[in-house]
C-alpha cells in the first residue's frame, strides 16, 4: 500500500503483547507511534484476557484479537490461540510486532500467515526451554 507521500508501509500491522496488564499499559505507546506513523493502515492487537479490556476504548485500534489462558484447562486456550489465529489470518495482516518475544506469542503470527513478523525473542528463554523439555 501507498501512502499520500507515495512511500510504500503495510495496509495492515499486528501488535502481540499477550500477558500482563502492565506490560500492555507500557506497550501502548507503540500503538499510538503507528498510528501516527501509519494513519491509513489498519491496526490490530493479540491481547490476554486479563489486559483486553484496557484496549477496547482505544480509538487508534481497529481490531481487537483476544486469547484466553485459563489454568488447568490447555485444550481450552489452544482452542482459543487456534481461533485467533485463523481470525488474524482471515484479516490478512501483512506485519507483525511481538512485543513479548516469547514462543507463544511468536507461534501465533507464524500460525496466521502473517508474511513479515518482528520479535524482540533472541533465543529461548531458560523458563520456556524448560517447560518444553517437560
């Protein structure tokens, strides 16, 4: 897509900042960078249950993906990360943002189909590297 500068940018960009409610609030920044660095682009965000509800009244975002994560029940929270995945891909997002850089939140834009993807994951964490191995 063109922008009225005749510079080329994404028609659509995802943000993935899954978990905690702080770590949204202090992602939230990033939003309003792309908003106002992209006005004509839409903009979407994967969000954990706990934090979504920070986001509904944000102007500056256009769609809202939430994945739950409900303790005991894995099944249930791979059926969500499944629907969400198939909803981001149907939305056709072109880039990606992993704000959280884990393997969870790096999986679901490769999942989606998303063609560029951006993570601040430089390798494996010692926690996930474990709970893998387990």
């Amino acid at each position: 897509m063109k922008s009225s500068s005749g510079a080329d940018h994404p028609g659509a960009v995802l943000i993935v900042r899954l978990s905690a409610i702080g770590d949204v609030v202090h992602a939230m920044p990033c939003l309003t960078a792309l908003r106002r660095a992209l006005p004509e682009s839409r903009i979407g965000w994967v969000v954990g249950d706990a934090a979504a509800e920070l986001l509904r009244p944000r102007k500056d975002l256009d769609r809202l993906y939430v994945v739950s994560r409900e303790r005991g029940k894995p099944l249930r929270s791979a059926s969500s990360f499944i629907r969400a995945a198939r909803r981001i891909a149907r939305d056709g997002y072109q880039c990606s943002f992993d704000l959280q850089g884990l393997t969870k939140s790096s999986l679901l834009p490769y999942v989606a189909g998303v063609s560029k993807r951006m993570t601040t994951m430089t390798r494996v964490r010692t926690a996930e590297k474990a709970k893998m191995q387990n």
